[in-house]
C-alpha cells in the first residue's frame, strides 16, 4: 500500500492503518492487531490463500501505479533507504 500510494502521490506514508483510509481492505486492522500481540497468535492462524490472492491483486496494483507513476526515473537509492529507516524509527518510538 505505501508503494502504490508514493507512486499515485508523490507522498511516502509509511503508517498502514492511515493508509487503508483510502484502501479500505477490512482484514488490514486485524493484521495489524495481529502484529501487536504475534507472541499470542501463531501464523498458522492465518488464511494463507485469502493473502496470497490479496498480496498478488496488490502486486499487480503496484505495477499500475508504477506505469502510470510521475515519479522521477533518477533516484538517490542512499537517501531513501535513509529517509524510511528514519521514518520507521519515527513511528516505531511514538507507538
């Protein structure tokens, strides 16, 4: 969903709850609740054709998006991948 949301936008939204505003897919909260407490639920507990067919439909959004993408082709892979750890260290101290 981040990835499909930065090429639509231009804008990096690391937070998948926020995310699926526009998303809308109902088994997202429960994953994320899932996450929280993975010490408590195993992933035996999950239906893995329901994801593999979502992760495959969102995959092939992506793609889409990356057709369709103003985004520009030149990219400095170091400062991205430093801007996401940061983003994430961000969001992971103000849970």
């Amino acid at each position: 969903m981040t990835g499909i949301h930065l090429m639509k936008t231009g804008e990096l939204e690391p937070n998948l709850l926020v995310l699926n505003d526009s998303f809308r897919l109902s088994h997202v909260e429960e994953l994320v609740e899932m996450k929280k407490t993975a010490e408590k639920i195993g992933a035996s507990d999950l239906d893995w054709d329901f994801h593999a067919s979502e992760l495959a439909r969102l995959e092939t959004q992506m793609g889409e998006a990356f057709e369709t993408s103003m985004l520009p082709e030149d990219r400095d892979r170091a400062v991205v991948n430093k801007l996401l750890v940061r983003l994430r260290m961000d969001y992971r101290h103000a849970a």
